[in-house]
C-alpha cells in the first residue's frame, strides 16, 4: 500500500458499507442489522438483513437480499419470541 496522499473522489464513496438499525434479540443472544451498500451497476443502494451471534461473532445473512429493499430491510424487528424475525414492508 502506497504512503501517497490523494483526494477523496466520488468513485470512493463507491466503497462505502453501512452497518444500520441494529436490534437486539429478546434473549440478547443475537443482534439483527441491516448491511447496506451500493451497487454501482444499477446506480442505487442495496441492503440485506445479517444476523450475528453475540457470543462466537459468527455473522449470516438472514435474508437473500441484494434483492431486498432498503425499505424492507430497515422495517424489520424483533419478535418477542427468540429465533424469529419480523419484517414489516
């Protein structure tokens, strides 16, 4: 990796993820976030709900998302039941 200094361009911000409305599960043994980042091709923003096991780290994809819609992915919470997830679109 280069020591050089440069701009930020717009291409950067291509690169870009974001790690969004964090929930954590009722038995807090899981946290569900919404993982977002854009897709260049199609020139918008795609999202996929991830779900990570708090004690081991371990982070799943729990929906099949890019597909997903922002809108879908950021409505979604906890159940009060443990093991399951509501999405609301």
């Amino acid at each position: 990796m280069s020591n050089t200094k440069r701009r930020m361009s717009s291409r950067d911000l291509l690169q870009f993820q974001m790690c969004d409305d964090p929930q954590v599960s009722p038995d807090g043994c899981e946290v569900a976030w919404v993982h977002t980042w854009i897709n260049p091709d199609q020139n918008r923003y795609q999202s996929r709900i991830m779900v990570t096991d708090i004690a081991t780290g371990v982070t799943r994809p729990f929906s099949d998302g890019p597909q997903d819609s922002c809108r879908l992915a950021m409505a979604r919470r906890t159940a009060p039941r443990a093991g399951r997830l509501m999405a609301v679109s």
